[in-house]
C-alpha cells in the first residue's frame, strides 16, 4: 500500500462496493482502488451457510457494533453485526433474496423529484446482474446479456450505449445467483398452511413488486454454498484485471477535501490506516463511499462532512456543513415470538445431540442439503398488520429453532420462532461521532418503538401471529406461545413485551438519504452525488430515504448498478 492514484476509489468491498467495482474495472483505461476494513472472505463459515451463526458476533468479519440503550426495547443494547470481510454484509447475512414492494421505489422517486427511481425503471437494473433460478423471463434476469436495457425507458434515462459495450466486453451478465433453498421442514409447511387458512395467499416469488403471501424464500447461493458479493463480482472478473486494484485490512480514516479554483470544494481521494500508517490514495475521477450505512455516515463526520455544531464539538474541523449525515436511520426490527411444538423435529432438537450433529454434518458433506445448507430464515411470509392498510406492512421471517438471542445456545426444547417485523417504520435514529478518533465506532441509536403508530403496529402483529399459529395446521403439532405468552392482552401490554423478545434484522438505511435540493436533510442527490462537494458519491443501503419493504441486500445492489451507470455516463459527458 503507498501512496497512489487512481481514477475512482470505492471504500467498502461490501454488497454495493464489489458491484461497483466490477462496472468501473470494464473499462481498461481506468484504475479502480477498492479499499476494504476487513480481511478477504477465505474463511470456511463464510461460505457455509450455517456459518452466519460463527460470522455474527466474530472479531474475523463483524464490525462487532452495539447500540445504544433504547427506551423502545426497554433500556436494552443489542449486539448491531456489519460485515467487515470481503462481500461485506453479504458474507454474514441471511441470504434471502427479496426486492421489496413497487411502492417503495415510486415514493424514492416522489422524494427526489427523480422518475429514475420508480419501478419501472428500477426493475431493469435487478434484472441486469440476477441469474434467476426459473430463468429470464419479464420479471427476471438470468445469465447473459439483457438486449431489454438497450431499449430507453419510459423516462428517458437512456441507458449509455458504451456502459453495455463495456458489459459486453466482460463477457458475463446476470452474476448475483438466485436459488430455491434446499431443504424444508413439517412444521414450516404446516406454518404456510395455517398462513392460508388465516388469509394470506400462497406464493412461489416474493420479487414480481406486490409481495404479499407466504411461501418458502428464494435465496442467494450456488449449490448450497453462500454466494456473497465478492464471488459474484470480484472473483474472477475483477482480480484479473490489471486496471484493478484491492487493498484489505485498509481502513479510510477520512476524505481529502480541496478547493477547486471557482471556490467549490472537492474530494481528491482519502487517507487510509493500514495497521502501521497512513497514506493518501488520491482520485482523478470520483471517490464513492459504499462504506454501508454505518461506515459511510462515519466517515464523512470523521471528515467534517455533517452537522457542523455536532462534529466541532468532538473537535472535528467542519469542513461542509451537512446536517442529514446520520440522521434518519431507519431499521427493521423483529419481534420474536417462540412456540413450543409437538410431534416433530426442529433444530433445536436436532443441533442438541451428538447424533443430530453428525447426521447434519453427513447430509452437507453427501449433497450440500440439509440444516448446514440452511439460511437463518426459511419461511416467510407478508401481510397487512391491520386489514386497512392499502399494502402489506409486515414481514414474516419462520425459523425452525429459538434462541434467546443470535450468539446464544439453542433452547433444549422443540420450537419454532415466528419473527415479524414492521416494514414501514415511523421511528428515525441517528448515527453520529463519539469521538474524533476513526477507531472509535460511532454512536448507533436506532430508536425502535419510538412512535406510537410503532407500537401499535408491533402490538398488532403479534395478534396476526397468534391468529396463524391458532389455525387446524398447527393443531397436530400442539404450538404453545412461550414468548412472549398468552397472559399479554393489551395493546399496552404487547407494545412493552414486544420491547422486551424483539432485535434487529440487520437492515440499517437512511443515514445519508437522498433528496431534492431545497431539502435540507438529503445527503446526496438522486444521482447520488453529495451536495455541495464534488467528485465524492454514497453508493449504499445509506442513500435510501425510506427502507424498503423487505430485506435489503439485493435493493442496495441495484442501487449500486444505477450508480455505476450514471458514473460512467457522467464521466464520457465530462
Ligand atoms: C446478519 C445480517 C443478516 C442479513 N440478512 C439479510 C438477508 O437475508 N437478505 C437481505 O436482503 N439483506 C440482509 N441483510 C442486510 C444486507 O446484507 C445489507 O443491507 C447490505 O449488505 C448492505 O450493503 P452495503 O453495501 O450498504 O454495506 P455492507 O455490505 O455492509 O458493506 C460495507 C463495507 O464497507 C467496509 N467498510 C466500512 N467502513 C470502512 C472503512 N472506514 N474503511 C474501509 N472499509 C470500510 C465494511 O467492512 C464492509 O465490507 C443482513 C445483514 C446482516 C448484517
């Protein structure tokens, strides 16, 4: 690592910044430094599925985030995993595939002012790097080249001839592989069953726009192995490509910010700690932060880039005053109802003996099946919390185990956890410094359960769930609610034990939101450019003004792909 230029520098070799660097790197007369925290992903539990349960809550590929104190959740902290590895979140996360609503993508573009963000025109850039199970089709990309992004949209973003002659020149197309999962389990089919008997129609994909039903979630891997970010688009693309280069174990500690000669200021690129010093790695181009929506927040208020009166007071020179840094956190929260069960086999019986343990380590080692090829969450399932709400507004994520909590043992009990979540939450948190030192992780309060329609929202849904697990299905395995317990009436009540059995689903968004220019919170624009400072673009799950309405791994891959779109095209216009 010395000091060096380059055209673009991406910071974060997460789920967006692999992405990102794959597009720029096509072209072979750019250099493209992409810089990443953590270590490369040769670590076996990454790529095992049921290796999250090691990743989590590990020094190796977790950025091992707290939060701080919620009153929502009763004082409590929790345990905030990010990846900090190669593939980023991709390497840990629960690998369901879900794109969220159509609505979710209609309001980005009521916000911004910006049709480019409405589905339809959002819908060619996740069929342009999926690799479908079922095959290309009107809803889905596979392998190979899609001749449907030539064709200009409805709104005139004109997809840049030369952006796909330089797609075409690499030779691949549809790299993020989607797949049906490998194994299924008695009592999640029965879940599904009584889901129907309660009113929520079956499905077979969650991603056509409406993705109200229940059904057994698609999910990112390969022959029963995880496939993160970095496989789909670094390896082995990217690593042959001499224009490219990768520094890991390289933390960017700040943004080198100049002023052009008209007055107006200017990323010029970042310096980066590399475990012994700091050296500058300078861009002649852009700088995108794809640091996620915790590290690229951090980083620009390490950088001056925030809330001046907040960040001068941890004696940080204010260098762009930008009051949305941080602000607006929005997150997923799962309220984790656990019911005993009868009459059938789930993890936690299994995982629990000696036998159970060899019989599943057998299964994956013969066929990559069984409970090993296991995302945390099988079953899902989207429905109305209340039956006037115009769409869907919660999630189900079914798991054939309970646990106090991730990082904890499995409880010697058969049990299954049904874990729904609020996917439109009113409650905003914050990310901001503790410090001016960039070791020191920044103060992350996501303010669950802080507004009232929240709380009703979240008593609501566990009313939807005790109506699922009352249904004829569920009678032959005898479901028993152990958390939070039938004794819980009031809406009051339910608001509070909800507190008390809910954790993150690990979707943090909106820290650096875009927006239109009379805003005053927006961070970045709608071609994610950061106002008021050149040269420098967020390129992350950050950007998003509001979360979408499901997980949020393969939204932010598709935001990554409009962002390197508009890269290149600015960059031939310049
Ligand atoms: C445990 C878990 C389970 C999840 N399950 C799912 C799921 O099943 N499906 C789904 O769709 N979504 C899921 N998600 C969410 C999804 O993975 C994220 O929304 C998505 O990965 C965010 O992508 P990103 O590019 O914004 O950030 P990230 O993927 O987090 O990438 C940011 C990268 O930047 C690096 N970085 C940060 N700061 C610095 C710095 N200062 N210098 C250098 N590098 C830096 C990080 O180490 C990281 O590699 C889950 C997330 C987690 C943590």
């Amino acid at each position: 690592m010395n000091d060096s230029t380059f055209d673009y520098i991406i910071v974060g070799a997460g789920t967006a910044g692999c992405l990102l660097a794959n597009r720029l790197s096509a072209d072979a007369s750019k250099r493209v430094l992409l810089i990443e925290a953590g270590r490369r992903d040769d670590y076996h539990w990454i790529h095992i599925p049921v290796g999250y349960l090691y990743c989590i809550g590990n020094p190796r590929t977790d950025w091992l985030y707290q939060t701080e104190a919620a009153p929502g959740l009763n004082g409590r902290t929790l345990k905030y995993p990010r990846g900090k590895v190669l593939g980023g979140c991709s390497s840990i996360n629960g690998m369901i595939y879900m794109r969220g609503q159509s609505r979710d993508y209609d309001q980005w573009a009521q916000l911004t002012g910006d049709a480019n963000w409405q589905w339809q025109n959002c819908l060619p850039y996740f069929k342009f790097h999926e690799d479908h199970h079922q095959g290309a089709s009107a809803a889905h990309g596979a392998k190979g080249i899609a001749p449907y992004l030539l064709q200009s949209d409805a709104h005139g973003d004109r997809a840049s001839t030369d952006y796909f002659k330089l797609l075409k020149a690499r030779q691949a197309g549809g790299e993020w592989r989607i797949e049906k999962q490998r194994l299924s389990w008695d009592v999640l089919d029965a879940f599904s069953q009584a889901a129907q008997q309660a009113g929520i129609p079956a499905t077979t994909d969650f991603n056509q726009g409406n993705n109200e039903g229940v059904g057994y979630f698609d999910v990112n891997q390969r022959d029963g192995w995880r496939w993160n970010t970095a496989q789909a688009f670094l390896r082995p693309t990217c690593y042959a490509r001499p224009n490219f280069e990768l520094w890991t174990q390289a933390q960017v500690a700040g943004l080198v910010i100049e002023q052009d000669a008209d007055g107006g200021k200017r990323c010029s690129g970042v310096k980066v700690w590399d475990g012994h010093q700091m050296v500058t790695a300078s861009a002649t181009r852009e700088v995108a932060l794809s640091a996620g929506s915790i590290g690229s927040a951090h980083i620009l208020q390490l950088s001056g880039i925030g809330p001046a009166p907040e960040l001068a007071s941890h004696g940080v020179q204010p260098t762009h005053d930008l009051p949305g840094v941080g602000a607006n956190l929005q997150d997923h929260l799962q309220i984790r109802s656990v019911y005993k069960v009868k009459n059938t086999k789930t993890l936690n019986t299994l995982a629990n003996s000696w036998w159970g343990k060899a019989k599943i380590g057998l299964e994956y080692a013969m066929s990559r099946t069984g409970p090993m090829s296991m995302a945390p969450s099988q079953l899902g399932a989207f429905t109305k919390s209340d039956p006037q709400k115009e769409w869907a507004n919660i999630q189900y994520h079914v798991q054939p185990l309970s646990l106090d909590a991730f990082g904890e043992p499995l409880h010697d009990f058969p049990a299954i956890t049904a874990s729904v979540c609020n996917l439109n939450p009113s409650s905003r948190g914050k990310v901001s410094l503790k410090s001016a030192d960039f070791n020191e992780a920044p103060a992350i309060a996501p303010n669950y359960l802080s507004t009232d329609e929240d709380r009703k929202v979240a008593a609501d849904s566990l009313r939807v769930t005790r109506r699922i697990m009352s249904q004829a299905a569920m009678a032959p395995f005898a479901p028993e609610e152990f958390k939070p317990g039938v004794q819980y009436q009031s809406d009051d009540e339910l608001a509070r034990l909800a507190g008390d059995i809910a954790s993150t689903i690990f979707h943090p968004v909106g820290t650096t939101r875009m927006g239109q220019d009379d805003d005053p919170m927006a961070v970045v624009n709608s071609r994610l450019q950061v106002r008021g400072v050149r040269g420098l673009r967020v390129v992350d799950a950050g950007v998003m003004p509001t979360i979408t309405s499901g997980n949020t791994n393969s939204p932010t891959l598709m935001i990554a792909e409009k962002a390197a779109h508009w890269i290149v095209q600015d960059a031939q216009a310049a």
